[in-house]
C-alpha cells in the first residue's frame, strides 16, 4: 500500500461552491468595513469643522481616501489569494475525501486516502483508511463465503447491490441468544 504524500495543490478553486460562497462572504465584509470608514471618516471631517458645509467635508474625505485607496486596492487581490489558498487546506481534503468514498462505493478503492501535510483534518484519513479496511476485509470475506457455497462472484458495485442489509447480516451473522456466554453466579 502506498502512502506517499500527494502533490502541491495548483488549482485555486478545488470546491467552486465553498469556496466562492467564502470569498462573497469576505468580500461583503470588506466592502462594509470600507462603507462604515468611508462613512466615519466624512462624519469626523463635518464635526470636526463644522463652519465647514457637508459637501466640503465629503470633498476633503476624498482627499485623505487617495492616501489610503491604492494600499487597500493592492491588499485586496492578495487577501483574496491568501483566502483560497487557506480554504484549499479544508476544501481540498473534503473534495479527496468524498472522491475515494465514492470509489470505495463503486468498489474500486486502490489505495488508501492521504491528505497533504498542511491540509486540515488529517485526522480523518486515519479513521477513514480503517473504515476502509475493514469494509474491504468484510467484502473479502463475503466473496469467499459466496465462492464457497455456490461459485457465484461480488457484485462490481456496491451501489448495484439491492440486497445490502443481506450483505452485511451474512458478513457478520448474529450470534444467537443461545451462545452467549453466560456468568456464573455464585452464592457468598
């Protein structure tokens, strides 16, 4: 089994509907945080002077708005970038993750999930890989006790078997009441 790291991420957009409903939200954000200060600073400007008339207030925000604009202009393609990359460390993950269920479903699971090593939720591969296992081990079974009674072979596909309550029960048979063990009792 191959448990090799995988490769650098060179897609910005691994989950478009997550991670564009993120970037909407930031953009929000930052386009009210830009409206309250624009807003602040035209409202100090009046009470500051307020011989001063509303339209020369809002022309002298203006002025002081070209110092800090380009800055914040320049911030912003970079805040985006950074914001991908950072919801690529979640999404990422979900999308591989949903991707070898999938597989796994479809019974062509080859090898076990990683995640890269600055992904979030690494700790799910290691509960999925064993979910994994034992399922394969469970259908190993089930395809040699099939083999056994009547030479009939696994479905290819998890998906196309309408009787998985069936699959299951003859994967792991009940123990009837019978057998269990039961504790003695005794008298002090």
């Amino acid at each position: 089994m191959s448990t090799e790291t995988p490769s650098p991420r060179h897609t910005y957009f691994v989950d478009a509907q997550v991670q564009s409903a993120l970037l909407i939200r930031a953009s929000i954000y930052g386009l009210s945080l830009t409206f309250y200060f624009a807003i602040t600073l035209i409202c100090t400007q009046w009470m500051d002077q307020p011989d001063r008339s509303f339209f020369d207030s809002l022309t002298g925000s203006i002025e002081d708005v070209t110092y800090w604009l380009p800055g914040f202009l320049l911030l912003v393609p970079v805040a985006a970038h950074d914001l991908l990359k950072m919801t690529n460390q979640f999404a990422g993950p979900i999308t591989r993750l949903r991707r070898e269920m999938k597989l796994l479903i479809e019974n062509k699971s080859e090898r076990p999930l990683n995640f890269r090593e600055d992904d979030y939720w690494v700790e799910l591969t290691t509960s999925y890989n064993q979910i994994r296992g034992e399922l394969l081990q469970l259908l190993r079974q089930l395809h040699d006790m099939t083999v056994e009674q009547d030479d009939a072979k696994l479905p290819p596909s998890l998906l196309d078997n309408d009787d998985l309550e069936d699959t299951v029960r003859l994967a792991s048979p009940p123990i009837p009441d019978a057998e269990l063990p039961v504790a003695e009792v005794t008298a002090v």
